[in-house]
C-alpha cells in the first residue's frame, strides 16, 4: 500500500477531471470505462460507485477473486497519474453509499454500491521528462 501524494487526491477528487477505470475481462481482454464516481476517500483509499458498469462490476469481481489490480488513470489539466490498487471490498450499504447517492439523486440514478481499492502504485503519466516515473 501506498499513500496517494496531494496532488494525485485532488485530481481524482475534482469533478473536471477525467477518470478511467481499466480491468481485464475472464478472457483477458482490457476493458477500460470512464467513471465519474471514482473518487479517493482518502490517502488510502479509492472508491467508485456501481451505477450502470455491469461488465466492469462483474470483472471487479473476478480480479477480486484472482488477487489481480485493476488501474486508474485520472487526468486533470495539464497532469495526469497512473494508480495500480487493491481490490478490497463492494459495500452495498453504508455511509459512502448513502452520500453517493445524495450526490446522483438529482440526476435520477442510484449507486447500487461501492467498490474500496487500496492504491499500490503511483505513476505520472503527464507530458515531460517525468512521464512514467513513480511518485508512490
């Protein structure tokens, strides 16, 4: 486990970034979504909310079930950062659910749960001579 740096928190925590989701199908198969509900609960810990991933939710599980990671690449601005984490749980109930769907209630949708990952790996994927160093 590692600790996610300032920078990369506030990236994921803004709502003008863009963030995607990579896991990997039965077969193999890389299958990558942007999603809006990924967020860092904190330092520790990342969070994304079930909403309408069902290939992405059935592939989190199996990678669960496997010890594999999934990875997230979030860009903000001019920044952007790699993060492989740990799958830990799904939570169907809870507060951070109860807030998500606060969140969303506007919209008309409803988070079904939440997946927690704990970050294993920080990359910068940003532009320049730093790209694919790690910072985590």
């Amino acid at each position: 486990m590692v600790i996610l740096p300032e920078e990369v928190m506030k990236a994921l925590n803004d709502p003008a970034s863009v963030k995607v989701l990579a896991t990997k199908t039965p077969e193999g198969v890389v299958n990558a979504i942007p999603l809006g509900s990924l967020a860092a609960l904190d330092p520790n810990t990342i969070i994304c909310g079930v909403v309408f991933m069902k290939q992405t939710h059935n592939n989190l599980e199996k990678m669960k079930k496997n010890g594999e990671r999934p990875a997230v690449l979030v860009v903000s601005g001019r920044n952007a950062y790699q993060i492989h984490a740990t799958i830990k749980i799904f939570a169907t109930s809870g507060p951070v659910l109860d807030t998500m769907n606060e969140k969303v209630k506007a919209r008309g949708i409803t988070v079904t749960g939440v997946w927690f990952m704990e970050p294993e790996s920080v990359f910068d994927q940003s532009p320049g001579p730093n790209v694919g160093k790690k910072i985590a």
